[in-house]
C-alpha cells in the first residue's frame, strides 16, 4: 500500500527529515523516492506503509493550499469567475432579484408580515387616536376595540394601529413608510396616489383625526375617510373644518353634560368632500353601562363617557370603516358591473 502524503503535516510540530525541517505552520513538499518513517517516530497506524511526497508545495495557516501550476481550473468556474469579476448576475440570481417583496401588517403593533411577488403596493392604513389619557392598549375602550376587530377580521392588505392622542407626528411618520414602497425615502406622485386612508378617534382623538388629515393634505396625500366621535377640540385646533383631500368624513356626538363634542363639521371644498352625517346621540333618556370605565369619568363627564362605549354608536363606525376596506370594495365594484350589464 502507498500513500501520498506530505511529510510536513505528518510531523504535527517540528521535525526533520531527508536533512530538511518542516514546522505546524509552513512546510514544503517535494516530488522524490519514497520516504519510509522509522518506527520509533512514525505514528501506530502508519508503521510499514510506504509513503511518497506530494508534488506540492503547501503553507498551513491564515493561507491556502496553492495548486500546482500544471492543474487549471474548469471552464465553467472561469466563465463564473469572470462573470463575478465584470458584475454580471447569474441566471439564478436574476431570477430571484425579479421578486419583489412587500409587507403587510395586520397584526397587533407593527402587526403581521407576509410577502408578495407581485408589485408593491401599500396596505389600506386605518389609523386610530384614544381620547383624554388612555393608553394605546386599553381594551376597556372602544377605539382599540374595533381596531382589534379589524384586524382579526382583514388578514391581509389592511394595516390598523391605534395611538394615545399625544402621538399624532408617530402616527404620521408611520403612514409616510407605508407608502414609500420604493423604500427610498420620498413620497412619490404615484406613491401618494395610491394611499388608502382610514382615520377616527375619539374626543381629543377625534380632534387629532382632522388635524393629522390636514398634514397629509399638505403633503397632497388622499384621505379615505375620517370618523369623530364626540370630538374635542385640543388648544390650536379646528376639529369642525374637514380638510379637501378628505373624501368622506361622518361624526358622533352628544350634546348634553359638562363635555360636549363637535356638534357639525363641515368640508372645506364640497365638491371634494363629503359629509356623511352629523348624528346626535341621545342619553338622557337612555343609559349605556360603561363597567370598565372608571368611577370619576361615570359621574363627571357622563355623557361624554357613555358615547364612547356606546355599542350601537361603535358599531356604525366599524361598518363605516369595513365599506372601505378591499373586500367591501371589491364587492361594491361586481355591484357596479352587474348594474351597467343590466342598463
């Protein structure tokens, strides 16, 4: 039997044979006669096996092993290689760069993830504001309530967030990254045009709602639509003048107790803007109980507070809500198409 070997790596440390010294970390292999190890320094399992030098030349450590020069490499690694070196793509690699990804989330906080190849295009953004000082998470409350619901309710295309009044410029950043599906930083035309919008709140909520509708029309970003309930103007705000990019807009109120809400809003541009309504809710003569709400809202702002666990008021806000979300739409639309088949 005979092995090819070299004699550097056989010897693990320094050693020294044919009057030559190999070490652990560099050692030269040359093509000669057979060497036979002697006995006492040749390992067990190697004791009688001839052994012969590789033609190679060999630096164990940070470096590879180099090829002898008579051995060229494949045709096919060259043509890979070069296409390495010029920044060509192999096909494999264009086909999958083809793909492009989109999120959308649908879940709780940044919500759900899942991916498209197809296009991407932004998810229907619904946006949610909580009144006075009530936390984003307080499921006591009805805007994170119907938010929940949404979600559950849209596993896809639809993002719902809801946010304490105070973070509106978050609430704002957050749509701005959902339409950059380019994801360079701008807000295109096109980006812009294809926003879909959804905005209500709740008290300050609701007044935050119109005011962040204004930032985006500055911006020349479409406005679904925008919900108020019992709509407390914050110190600076107008909640009454509905902005123009604003295409329909509904609002809830109670006009009785010590804190009322905003009894009419108007558009500011008609022929842009639909008003929905302004309903009035009525609870002098009725009682909604509010289990969950705290003692002080119950006996101070009464009204105010029923309102806002007013099931019959939240339930109108979440079909107001649902008729602008794909599945609506896209059943409003096969109503279209059959009417004008018809006429």
């Amino acid at each position: 039997m005979v092995v090819l070997v070299c004699p550097a790596l056989l010897a693990g440390g320094a050693s020294e044979q044919d009057g030559r010294t190999t070490s652990q970390s560099t050692g030269s292999c040359a093509q000669g006669d057979a060497v036979k190890p002697q006995n006492e320094t040749a390992p067990p399992i190697l004791k009688g096996i001839e052994i012969r030098r590789l033609p190679l030349t060999m630096q164990v450590g940070p470096n590879l092993a180099k090829p002898p020069k008579d051995i060229t490499p494949p045709a096919s690694a060259e043509k890979s290689a070069a296409k390495q070196q010029d920044g060509s793509v192999s096909p494999l690699s264009r086909e999958f760069s083809k793909k492009a990804t989109t999120e959308r989330s649908t879940g709780p906080g940044d919500g759900k993830l899942s991916t498209e190849t197809e296009e991407a295009k932004p998810p229907v953004i619904v946006m949610g504001f909580m009144g006075g000082f009530v936390g984003h998470d307080n499921m006591a409350h009805s805007p994170a309530q119907i938010a929940a619901r949404l979600r559950d309710g849209n596993p896809g295309g639809v993002y719902v967030k809801v946010f304490e009044n105070h973070r509106r410029e978050d609430a704002h950043r957050k749509i701005l990254n959902l339409l950059d599906t380019h994801h360079d930083g701008n807000i295109s035309a096109e980006e812009k045009q294809q926003a879909r919008i959804i905005i209500y709140g709740v008290s300050w909520g609701g007044s935050e709602a119109v005011a962040l509708a204004k930032e985006l029309d500055r911006e020349g970003i479409p406005v679904l639509l925008t919900v108020q309930v019992d709509s407390v103007a914050k110190m600076g705000q107008n909640d009454q003048m509905i902005p123009a990019n604003v295409r329909e807009a509904a609002n809830f109120y109670q006009a009785d107790g010590l804190l009322r809400g905003q009894p009419k809003i108007q558009a500011a541009d008609a022929t842009r803007t639909k008003i929905l309504g302004n309903y009035r809710m009525e609870y002098k003569t009725k009682s909604v109980a509010c289990h969950q709400y705290p003692w002080y809202d119950k006996l101070f702002v009464r009204y105010h507070t029923e309102i806002e666990c007013d099931p019959a008021v939240w339930n109108q806000v979440e079909s107001l809500i649902r008729e602008k979300l794909p599945a609506a739409e896209e059943r409003q639309a096969a109503v279209h198409e059959e009417k004008s088949k018809e006429e």
